[in-house]
C-alpha cells in the first residue's frame, strides 16, 4: 500500500501562487451568533463580532480555551449553524440571500471532520456502503478515484471497506472520515479537534495524514483545536478566540513565540503543546 499521496495539484507553499491566483474560500465578516443560557434563558454572544479569511489552500486555525466559540464560529461560517448578524462570504457565495438548494450544492466542496469519528459514522453501514451512498449522492464528484484505491490514500487496508464503525479504531474510523472527505475534492475542509479524541498514539499519523491531504488536493484547512502542538504541526496561521472574539491573528510562528497579547500569552502558557511559551 502506497503510503504517500500523490500530487493532484501543485501544492500550495503557503500564502503561494494559489492563494494569490484564487479567491478566499472563506470570508467572515462581524460575524455575531446569539445563543440563550440554558439556566437564564438569557441571549449572549457566543460570537461576538469575528472577521476572518482563509485563503485557498492555505491552512489556519482557531484556538482558544473551552466555550470561547470555537465550534459555534465554525458551524456559523459553513452555514450549518446559526448567524445573528455580520457576513459570510463561502465559497465566493454570501451566505445571506443564498437559497437552501445553492447552499446544498455547495456542501460537498466544504467537508467536516468532527472530533468524535464514531459519531460522525452510521453504525448501520458499512464504511463500504456509506462510501456507497455519498457516490450515489455525488455520483460525477467521486467517480475519480475506487474505494480500495480511496482507503489506500488515507492508508487503510481495503481489507477494512466491510468492516463496521464499532470494529474500527478510533483512529481508522478517523482516517475513514477523511476519505469520506477527501473524496467529494472540496475546496475546504474543517476538522474540529480531530484528534482530540484518539489514542495519542494515532493522533501524529492522523494529522500527517490531514496535512498530506491538504498539500496533495489544494483543500484550504480550517482546524479548530486548543492544542498548540497540533496547531502548530499543521497550521500556517492562527485565531485566538477569547469569550467569543478574535483577540489576536497572525502566523502560528509569531503568535505563538512573540505574541503582543497578554491574554494570548497567558491561554499559551497553560494549553497543551505549551513548549512554545511567549518570550515576553
Ligand atoms: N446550541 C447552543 N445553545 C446554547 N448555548 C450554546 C450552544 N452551543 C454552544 N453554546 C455555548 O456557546 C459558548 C461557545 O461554545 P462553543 O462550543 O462554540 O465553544 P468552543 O470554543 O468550541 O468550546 P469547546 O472547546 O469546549 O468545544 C459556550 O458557552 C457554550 O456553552
């Protein structure tokens, strides 16, 4: 089994030629998403006012601590979750104004990796009869690659296409989740603490594995983590989210070892992968 992928695309170095040549796949503007306190019933901003954008192939994170908005800002920005206010601009399509059939026509070129690859799963198909469905779905999409050569590419055995969710790992089911991915070619993936939940023996070759297919289809990657290390073993860039805002921006190299904010600063020091400490 080959376990390098090869080259579809020239990979992108980064803030290259893709970026340069190719609109951003995602464009957030102010956005504000209101959620209601499960005690008080009061509304608060679980996004209060975020901008970004991500270039074509390039790949970027956000961080922050538990319940800074992390998810909520990804689910707003794909269209899967709710917006209170602000503009997202997916794809080169704002999601304000965009019928629900544009939008399903959309979905296949944003793929979601989730950090619980068993949930993400139905345990009544087989990985076989699930890849089966999304080629049914998709059929001139995935036409370009066989199930056994698609498992090859995320290293997996073909042995494992008639295996079920529950007898696979933690980690084949995750690498079954980006196959699952990888094969609808979108133009951008988000991974949600995709390795949080695997044996931390499996959590590198997962990520290597992400990385690779970024490098190899020209997939921009929007991972959402608190991990520094993996952050910083996959990302060129990084968001600091606290309580619902952008608090600092900028390459993972300068954020992460010179940042000029005290609380970025602060979230470093105590978050895993906190090797790469602020100097000042
Ligand atoms: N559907 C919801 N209804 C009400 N409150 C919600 C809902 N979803 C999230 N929240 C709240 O919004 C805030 C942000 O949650 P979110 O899950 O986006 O944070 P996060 O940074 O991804 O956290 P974690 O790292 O723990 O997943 C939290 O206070 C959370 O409790």
């Amino acid at each position: 089994m080959s376990g390098m992928l090869e080259k579809e695309v020239p990979a992108d170095d980064g803030g290259g030629l893709l970026a340069q040549v190719a609109p951003p796949v995602l464009v957030v503007d102010g956005l504000i998403v209101e959620h209601r306190n499960g005690t008080t019933g009061e509304a608060f901003r679980a996004v209060d006012g975020v901008s970004l954008r991500v270039a074509a192939g390039e790949s970027t994170a956000v961080v922050g601590e538990s319940g800074s908005g992390k998810t909520t800002l990804a689910m707003a920005a794909t269209g899967l979750g709710p917006r209170s206010g602000g503009r997202v601009e997916l794809l080169g399509h704002a999601l304000d104004g965009l019928s629900r059939r544009r939008l399903r026509d959309l979905r296949p070129e944003v793929q979601i990796v989730f950090q619980d690859p068993h949930g993400s799963l139905d345990g009544r198909q087989s990985v076989r009869s699930g890849l089966r469905e999304l080629r049914r779905l998709q059929r001139e999409r995935t036409a370009w690659i066989d199930d056994a050569a698609l498992l090859e590419r995320v290293r997996l055995s073909p042995d494992l296409l008639d295996r079920y969710p529950h007898q696979l790992s933690g980690g084949q089911a995750q690498r079954v989740c980006i196959a699952r991915a990888l094969l609808m070619r979108p133009r951008l993936i988000v991974a949600d603490e995709p390795t949080s939940g695997l044996d931390v023996s499996v959590q590198a070759d997962v990520l290597d594995l992400l990385r690779e297919v970024r490098e190899t289809t020209g997939a921009a990657l929007l991972m959402i983590s608190h991990d520094l290390a993996v952050v910083r073993s996959v990302c060129e860039t990084v968001h600091v989210m606290r309580r619902g805002r952008v608090v600092e921006s900028g390459p993972c190299e300068t954020v992460f070892t010179d940042s000029a904010d005290a609380y970025t600063r602060e979230l470093i020091a105590a978050m895993p992968g906190a090797r790469w400490r602020a100097r000042r």
